[in-house]
C-alpha cells in the first residue's frame, strides 16, 4: 500500500492510513462507478473518494507501473491548481493499494468544498434570466482565465464546477480532476471545452459570445465552433 500525505495535514494520518477499514462508517454523498464519502476528523471536514478498481487486468497493471492512478493525478493535480492560483478543494492526501502487482482500491481524500451550486442549473434555455447572466458572464471571464493559465479540464461538466454568489461577486470550484491537460490551448480546443455544459443552444451561445468577446475574436466563428462541439457531444449521449 502507498499512502501520500500533503505535509499540512500530517495530523491526520492515523485517520487516512486506517481508510481502507473504515471507509464505510463515512457519511455518503454519492455512489455510482466510484463511491464518494464525508468525514470530519478532528474538526476537520474532508470527502474521500474511492475509485472503483480498474476493470482489466490490463488497467491494473497500465495503472501500477505505467500511468498515475487517478488517485495520484487528483492530488497532484489540486496542488498544481492551488500553485496557479484556481480553485479545487484542498489535497489532503491519496491511497494506492495492491493486490499483488495489481492496482485494487485507490482513494484521494480532500477538504470538503462549500460552494452548493452546481453548472447544472444552466440546463435549458429558461436559465438565461437576468442573475442566470450575470452567473454566466462571470463563468465565461472564468474560463478564459482558466484557458490562458494553460489548464484544460477535459471533464469541464456541469457536475464538475460549483460556484457561490457572495456580495455580487461570483466564484467558481473545479472538482473531479484526474483528467486535466496543462500547456498551451488551441483557439479550437479552447471553444470546444464547452461541449459538455450544457445541452442548450442558447445558454452555450451567450457563454461563448462573452469568453469570444474577452478574448477579440470573432463571435459569429467561435458561437459556430462551439456549437457545432455541442451538437456532437450530445448526439452521441
């Protein structure tokens, strides 16, 4: 078994090393391919998340000797956020067990994130009500700062973002993020990031046409390139 600490929660090892065993008696808040679980230790609130075992043979030894877990890439990759300055909840610490040479159980333990709203509420046209675009302006601002950062969430969902309103101002929270890319993004890759958002026309169109419009471009071209993304993402749903 490995286990990995972040220094700042050293205080907490004797709850994360004894995981395995007690990671039913948590609080779940989700259980569908992987199990999702709250925990408050010594006053601190933290989600642990289990990952179902890799399906193959093949997998678990590609995920053992070849490939980060996606356990590892989650922790490292919420450190790296946290250096560019975005938003995900904090790494507490990741698990990788074996069974023989074979990845088993993998779980990444993180603090608990507080933002309640979800991108899912952007669903239908119907959204796109005065504070539904103020919301949406603001995600667009930050989706470029997120793009020109150099990180590309290749999950960029609706159950993926969260955010709050506090005094106007709009924040946002990146979760589920073992599959990110970091580097210099196309125009194109840029646009099409946001196939996943949501199934409306509309509510796409209006995001895209403030991210075009921070970025200079052409609305007309990146509104077409974007949508034309969505419309191939959800035939295929």
């Amino acid at each position: 078994m490995k286990i990995v600490v972040n220094p700042a929660y050293e205080t907490l090892r004797a709850y994360i090393e004894r995981l395995p065993d007690t990671f039913r008696e948590g609080e779940q808040i989700y259980a569908a391919r992987n199990t999702v679980s709250r925990f408050q230790w010594q006053g601190v609130d933290v989600v642990v998340k289990k990952y179902k075992i890799p399906p193959t043979f093949t997998n678990r030894i590609v995920y053992r000797f070849l490939r980060k877990s996606k356990a590892r890439r989650g922790y490292e990759y919420a450190l790296r956020l946290k250096e560019l300055g975005i938003r995900t909840p904090q790494a507490v610490a990741y698990i990788e067990s074996y069974s023989g040479l074979l990845l088993a159980d993998s779980y990444l333990v993180t603090l608990y994130e507080p933002y309640s709203r979800l991108m899912r509420e952007f669903h239908t046209d119907d959204s796109l009500t005065e504070e539904g675009k103020k919301i949406l302006r603001a995600f667009a601002a930050y989706s470029v700062h997120l793009h020109d950062a150099g990180v590309l969430h290749k999950d960029y969902s609706p159950g993926n973002i969260v955010f709050r309103v506090s005094d106007g101002d709009v924040d946002f929270s990146l979760l589920d993020i073992n599959r990110m890319r970091f580097g210099s993004i196309t125009r194109k890759k840029r646009l099409r990031n946001f196939r996943r958002l949501t199934p409306s026309k509309a509510v796409t169109a209006y995001i895209v046409e403030e991210y075009a419009r921070l970025k200079q471009w052409d609305t007309d071209t990146s509104v077409r390139i974007a949508l034309q993304a969505q419309k191939r993402f959800f035939a295929y749903r």
